[in-house]
C-alpha cells in the first residue's frame, strides 16, 4: 500500500523522505506543491529530481475526497458533501464574507458526543477521520475555489473552524498533524488566530492542545448549569462546568487570543431565559483562578437554532435572542449573535451527511433519550463569588 502524503504535516513528509533515502528538504518542496499549489501528480513538481519523482510514484500519492454533492446559497455559502466510505459522509462548509473566508472542517464521521440539539449527534459515531482526510476538505476547497475565482496564486480561506461534524478532541491524534499543516509557513501558512478548534469540553485534551498546538478554541457550552448542560451535551457529566471552565482557564496561558469564545445556541423555552443569561454572567464573572484572580475572559456566539425533526426543539425567536444578547453585553460580556448562512442549502449541520446514511437503531435510541425540556429545574451554579468590578 502507498502512502497518502495528505496524512502528513512537514515533520512527517519529512520522516518520509528519509525513509526514501532523501533530504529532509525535499520534504518542504514536496508540501508546498501538495498544499500552496494543489498539485497530485508527481511529475507536475517540476524541481524535483527525475528519481525522487520516480521513487514517490512507487511509495505515494496525493488523493482527496470523492465529492458526493456541491450546494451553494443564494447568500455565497458552499457547502461540499465528501465521500468518506462504506456509506459514510462528511459536510464541509465555505462562509464567504467581505474580510474573510471562512472553511468549517469535519472531524468525524458521525460523532460520539450526542448533543441534544446536533443532527450529527442523532446520527451516532461511525468513525475518526484521518489526517489526510481532515486535510483533504482543506485542500479541496482551497484550490477548487482559487480556480473558480481566477486566483492562482491567491489565498482564499483565511479562517479554518473545526466546527463540522464530529468532536475534534476525540479524534487527536489526527487533528493536530492536520493542524500543523493548516499553520506551517510552507503549507496554508494561517494564523494561529484564524485556525479555531471547537469543543464541547474534552477537558484533558484541551490542556494537551494547550502544549503541543494552541490556537484559538471555542467551547460550545449552551447551558450555564450542569443540571442542564448534562441533558444538552452529555459530556458535561463526565467533564462538569466546574472543570471545564478550570480547563480554559489553564489554555489562556498559550492561546493566540486572550479570551475564550463559548458558542452558544439559542433554543426556545429550554437555555433562553433572562434567568439563564443571568447564571452565565455568574459563571463566568464569578470563575475563580487559581491564584485568585477572578472573572474568565470571553466573548460569546449565540446560534440562532437549525431545527431538525428528530431533535423536538425548536429555535429561540428573534427578540428573545437579542434581549439575551443585551443582558450579556450590559454586564460587560462582548456578545455577538452568529449570522444565519445558507439557510436555504444547508438546514441543521449533519443533516445532509445524515441522509446518506440512516443509522437506524441510533436515531431511535436518541428518540428515547430524547428530553424536551421546557422549563428544567436550573440550580444556581455552584461558584456564586461576586465578578471584579
Ligand atoms: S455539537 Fe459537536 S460535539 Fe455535539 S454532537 Fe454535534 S458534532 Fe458532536
């Protein structure tokens, strides 16, 4: 079997150089025709010498995704369905904007976690992607869209969010390679602060990420109470606020930025309340650090709902998400509510890849799991200590 070079960040195409009996830096030339080019075949990489180009015909080749589907908004939005295999899909998603643009990667066919209000979570865990394949939806779009606008030469995502399918920090090990390769000068060359990874509190991994690739995280919180965190996103149970919060705070001291971002969607009657903004600005004022400071410094999303049948929730109405954004920001808390994109091709995240695959027994399982909570009993969070003025 030949190796897929997309599986590898510079460190690892050079290993593999070396393990072809050539200099390491080969290596560089190598990634950036893969990755600033988007070249596949070997003989297009015309300063490479006749035998190295020979040898990786025998040991490689650069191969992405089978695009299954292609859909684009009326509002600029793109989103690509991959063929991942054996009947499994992921969705990766271009936001256009005027300073920007903007890729969601999948890191996961399906995922583990299965939040409640997520149609990739109703679809159950399949499998981790690879590096190659996390990489590939980069890859793609990258120089799918560079041809498409007439600029070769032209960066056209300046911002990755690892915010598609799946939860990026259970799937480590193949993350941060694709990482890597997202930031190296010789690959994509994106600033830490534009490559976002999004998680819905795998604490030990957010300290890991922490040492060996920090770059901006975004925690998807959606609930300022473990009562009601642990029925939303069921890893609450295991990793509760408490040590969540503990977990950012460690991050801060290698992050890119100086505050984190928690996203948090809007769902009507069950998180929207004035009550339940009022226990955000309590957690998150009132977080303790370890040398006694106090306050945690972050910055909300708040996600209007994609509603999806089997998820029996519905989206907070309009005003209901502003007067929660108000009372966010009157505390000092910077807020901002997400802009819908592509509502017209792209209904709930997940939905797309979920309709290639049915996984049946998954889907009534969550049906029976599934608690439509009104108007839950919400405790107050356990820390209550007064935010520094
Ligand atoms: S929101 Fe993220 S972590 Fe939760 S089920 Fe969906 S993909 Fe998984």
């Amino acid at each position: 079997m030949t190796a897929n070079l997309l599986d590898f960040d510079l460190e690892g195409l050079a290993a593999f150089c070396e393990r072809l009996g050539e200099k390491r830096f080969r290596a560089t030339q190598l990634f950036r025709w893969i990755h600033q080019k988007g070249a596949a075949d070997f003989d297009q990489m015309s300063d490479l010498a006749k035998s190295l180009r020979a040898k990786l015909h025998g040991s490689a080749h650069v191969s992405g995704l089978p695009v299954l589907s292609c859909t684009e908004s009326a509002d600029g939005t793109i989103k690509w369905l991959f063929d991942v295999g054996h009947g499994d899909a992921v969705e990766t998603v271009f936001i256009p904007e005027d300073d920007r643009g903007t890729l969601c990667i999948s890191s996961q066919a399906g995922c583990a976690v299965g939040c409640r209000f997520c149609s990739t979570g109703h679809q159950g865990f399949s499998r981790n992607l690879s590096t190659g394949e996390i990489l590939a939806q980069l890859w793609y779009a990258e120089h799918h869209l560079r041809k498409r606008l007439g600029k070769v030469d032209e960066r056209v995502i300046s911002n990755v969010v690892m915010m598609g399918m799946g939860e990026p920090l259970q799937n480590y090990n193949a993350l941060v390679p694709a990482l890597r390769a997202m930031l190296d000068d010789h690959g994509y060359g994106l600033s830490r602060r534009r490559v976002t990874v999004s998680t819905s509190g795998v604490v030990p991994m957010i300290d890991r990420l922490g040492q060996d690739c920090p770059v901006a995280l975004a925690v998807s919180l959606h609930a300022p109470n473990d009562a009601l965190r642990d029925h939303l996103v069921p890893l609450n149970r295991k990793y509760p606020l408490a040590e969540l919060l503990a977990a950012c705070e460690r991050y801060l001291a290698h992050a890119p930025r100086d505050f984190i971002t928690f996203e948090y969607c809007m769902l009507d009657g069950v998180n929207d309340q004035p009550e339940h903004a009022r226990q955000l600005i309590e957690l998150v004022r009132g977080h303790r650090w370890a040398d006694g400071r106090v306050g945690l410094p972050c910055k909300f999303n708040l996600i209007p709902f994609n509603p999806f049948p089997e998820s029996g929730l519905m989206r907070s109405p309009a005003g209901r998400v502003s007067e929660f954004a108000a009372l966010l920001s009157d505390a000092g808390i910077v807020t901002t509510v997400r802009k819908t994109r592509g509502d017209d091709i792209a209904a709930a995240c997940g939905q797309l890849a979920g309709d290639v695959k049915d996984r049946t027994q998954v889907v009534e399982r969550m049906a029976r799991r599934r608690v439509v909570m009104i108007h839950p009993e919400t405790p107050p969070p356990s820390r209550t200590k007064k935010a520094e003025a």
